[in-house]
C-alpha cells in the first residue's frame, strides 16, 4: 500500500526536485528565449563578447599543461575569496538593506495595494518618492499598446503622476506595482547574469499569475497572494545582485593587478575566472528564503501579513501547518517548478504527480491553472 506524502514533513525527494529548478535557474547555461520585458537587452552583446574572450582562453589553457595549473590555483582562490565575502556580508542582513531594493515606501503601497479601499491620492506621494516605479508607470501609460486603450486624446503624451494612475487604474495597479518593484530588486546590468535573471523574472512571474488564479478560485485576496509570491524573490534577489557586486569589484581589481604586473598567464587566469554560479547557488539555498523576512522585520514590518507569510514558507517544515494564504503562495510556486522544469525535461511524470501530492494541488486547480496566461501579464 502506498503512503501518502500529502501535506506533512517535506519529504527529501520534494527538496531535491525544487533545489533542482532553482539550479538551473542560477547555474544552468540555459538561455531565456522568452521574457515578460526586455531586461538589460543591450547587455546581450557584453555577455556574448565575454564568453568568447573566455573560450579563447580556455582553449589556449587547455595546451599549456604549466598554465592550466595556473589558472585553477588563481581561479580557485578568486571563487574562494568571492564566496567567503559574499557569506560574510548575508551573515548581517542590516548591511545588506541599502542595497536591496526594497524600502518602507513599497512595502507601504504594498499594504496600502491590499486594502478593500483603495485610494489613488493615498499612494501617490509614496510613488512619487519612488522615481523609477513613477518612470516605469509612466512608460506604461504612454506605451503603444496601452495608448490604444485609452481616449481618442490618445497621441497626448501623459507625464502628471496622477493621471496616470488615473489612466492605470486601481485594479490594474495591484497587478503592474509589484510587477515593477519585482524587476527593480532583480539584477540588472550584470553581463553575467543576463540569462539568470531573465529565468528568474519568468519563474516569478508565473508564480504570480498562477497565485492569483488560485487566489480567485479560492475567493481569497488576489493582491496579497499575488504580491506575497512576487516577495518571495526578494532574498533570492539580494543575494545575486550582492554576489555580482562582490565578484565584478574582486575580479576587476584582480584583473588590473595582473595586467599591472605584465604576467600573461595571471591575466588570462584572472579573465578565464567565471562568476561563481555554483558557490552562489548555495549560498542562496542557505540565505535566500530568511532575507525574504529579515529584510522586512528591519524595516519594523514584522506584523504585517506580508512578513508572516515569508516567515511561514521559511520556517515552516511541514505544508500542512500553514496558513490559508502561504498554502496558495507554496502551490503557485510549485506549479511554477513543474510548468519550467518540464519545458527543461528536467522532470519526469512520477515527479510531477509527487509535487501535486505533497503541496495537495488538486484537478480543478490544476485546471484552473493550466488555463492562465503565462506569456503576458494580463491587466483589466
């Protein structure tokens, strides 16, 4: 007879799967072929460049017996010395918030976002002190395919914040707020990460919109749920974006300093020294999930809702102990392993039923999940 694995202890079978679709979102050489933006497209060119420099100086490497030596003693120590100041500072989180991306103004909209009552002129000064999500709205607005929604003033172009809120509208703003602070904490402009962060921004986004769906099926808060699964990429976020600064500073002052000192077979080390994609997966596995949570009880937001169910989904062992709310978040995520996962062929039938089990997403879940629109974010 089999046992069941539905909602209890999370079996280890259930971590190796999901620990797998995060590797291949930080280490996996797949590249992203389809995004929900153009995140850092001008990047696509550096990216490519660096790869190439790179492959030219492993394939010399590869005949030069004495110098092949030398880059894996030079590259082992520079990955030693990335990952080992990279844990130092996620060891204290309070350095870690001016870098983060998330502040006391979104987290308020994000209350503010949640409330039956919205009010526009409620959260316009917090957008207002948040030039980038006012620039991103704004772009929004005056884009061809919105101007098409609107009045027949449709060539005008709107740059007054609040009439663009006004044209976005209160539903529609639920939805694009937490979209943009999203792409706003992911990596951006790191070469490097180009193809990370763009299966990042794909598996959140379809976390999202699958938690929204199920947030409606099951008459809960669709704005909570939603921004609550977008929130659980913040830790994640921190730790990559922080492991590209510490790396790039590292390798670029390594890389002047064996340029300065003439000796060709210390540069090409140097150059031929990837990011460090494995030794930071790991360090996201030990720090991404507690950031999700530690960040916000910094910004004193430890009894908001929206900290609690971070702290839930971090701490909690078993599926069955949590609340209504981190339930809906955990199976929007799990959906969201299964739907990339099987485009990778990573996952096999036996593994997909077992995810289904243990998380208790059941046929008209999966139905209604099936149904969504994971290649647009759909707004009203």
């Amino acid at each position: 007879m089999a046992i069941s694995v539905a909602g209890g202890v999370r079996p280890g079978k259930i971590i190796e799967i999901e620990h797998r679709l995060l590797k291949q979102l930080i280490v996996g050489k797949q590249k992203s072929s389809s995004m929900f933006d153009e995140i850092d497209k001008e990047l696509e060119g550096d990216a490519h460049k660096l790869d190439i420099e790179r492959q030219a100086v492993m394939a010399r490497l590869a005949k030069q017996i004495e110098a092949r030596k030398v880059f894996e003693a030079v590259s082992a120590q520079l990955v030693n010395t990335v990952t080992s100041a990279l844990d130092n500072k996620l060891a204290t989180p309070d350095g870690l918030l001016a870098s983060s991306g998330i502040n006391l103004s979104q987290l308020t909209l994000f209350e503010l976002l949640n409330s039956d009552s919205l009010n526009i002129n409620r959260i316009q000064p917090l957008i207002t002190d948040l030039p980038w999500l006012a620039r991103d709205l704004t772009n929004l607005v005056n884009s061809p395919a919105f101007r098409l929604k609107r009045s027949h003033r449709s060539e005008v172009k709107v740059t007054d914040i609040k009439l663009v809120l006004n044209f976005i509208g209160v539903d529609n703003l639920r939805t694009v707020i937490p979209y943009y602070c999203l792409r706003n904490w992911l990596p951006s402009g790191h070469a490097h990460l180009l193809w990370t962060t763009r299966k990042l921004w794909r598996y959140a986004m379809i976390t999202g919109v699958a938690a929204k769906a199920l947030a409606e099926l099951h008459e809960a808060d669709k704005a909570f749920i939603y921004t609550s699964a977008l929130l659980s990429m913040l830790g994640t976020s921190v730790v990559l974006n922080n492991g590209a600064n510490v790396y790039e500073d590292t390798w670029g002052n390594w890389l002047r300093e064996a340029s300065g000192s003439r000796d060709k077979e210390l540069h090409d080390a140097v150059l031929a020294t990837e990011f460090p994609a494995e030794n930071i997966y790991q360090l996201v596995l030990t720090h991404g999930n507690k950031l999700n949570w530690q960040l916000l009880e910094l910004l004193d937001f430890a009894a908001s809702p929206l900290a609690q169910v971070q702290t839930e989904l971090d701490n909690n062992l078993s599926f069955a102990d949590l609340s209504v709310q981190a339930k809906l978040v955990a199976k929007a995520s799990c959906f969201a392993k299964i739907l990339m996962l099987e485009e990778m062929r990573q996952l096999d039938q036996k593994e997909r039923r077992l995810l289904l089990e243990y998380y208790e997403i059941n046929e008209q879940e999966v139905i209604r999940l099936k149904a969504q629109n994971y290649r647009k974010l759909e707004l009203y």
